[in-house]
C-alpha cells in the first residue's frame, strides 16, 4: 500500500497539480479501492473533489473515507440515480 501511495504521488506530480490537487487525488483513489463503481468527476484547483458513484453503497463507504482524510463532503446534484458529491478539503 505505501507503494502505492508514493506511484500516485510520482503520476499527480508529474501531471502538474498543485499540493492540494495532489491531496485530493491521493485520497479519492485510496478511497475509491474499497468503492469501484466511484468516478472522479472534477478536482480543482483548490482541493475540492466531486466525484459520482453508482450505488448508494459505494456512496456511504466514499463519504466515509473521504471525510476520514479530512475532507468535508455534501451531497451535490443528483444525476438519475448516481449522487453527484463534493469534498472540500477541512483547514488544517
């Protein structure tokens, strides 16, 4: 897993974002591990990380993680049956 985590760190480095943008990708990706069907819908500039998951299962265990990496997450648009959800990075 630490492996992993320094892959992921080396790809977001090298693709141009800034601290918080890599943050944001490290733990969208972690989370997504354990929630396949979570898709990542926008990360910008400022750390927020929007993303869609298929099933309400996937939703929870997202949310979950997400907010367990210091991130404030909210429920966004609604598209069909997919929640659209928004994680804003917490102040440190």
């Amino acid at each position: 897993m630490k492996r992993l985590g320094w892959f992921l760190v080396l790809v977001a480095g090298c693709a141009g974002l800034n601290l918080e943008q890599e943050r944001g990708w490290i733990a969208f990706h972690a989370c997504r591990a354990g929630a396949s069907s979570a898709v990542l819908e926008e990360l910008t500039q400022t750390g927020r990380v929007n993303y869609r998951t298929l099933d309400g299962v996937d939703f929870s265990l997202m949310r979950a993680c997400m907010e367990a990496r210091g991130y404030a997450c909210d429920l966004g648009l609604a598209m069909g049956a997919r929640p659209h959800t928004d994680c804003y990075p917490k102040p440190s």
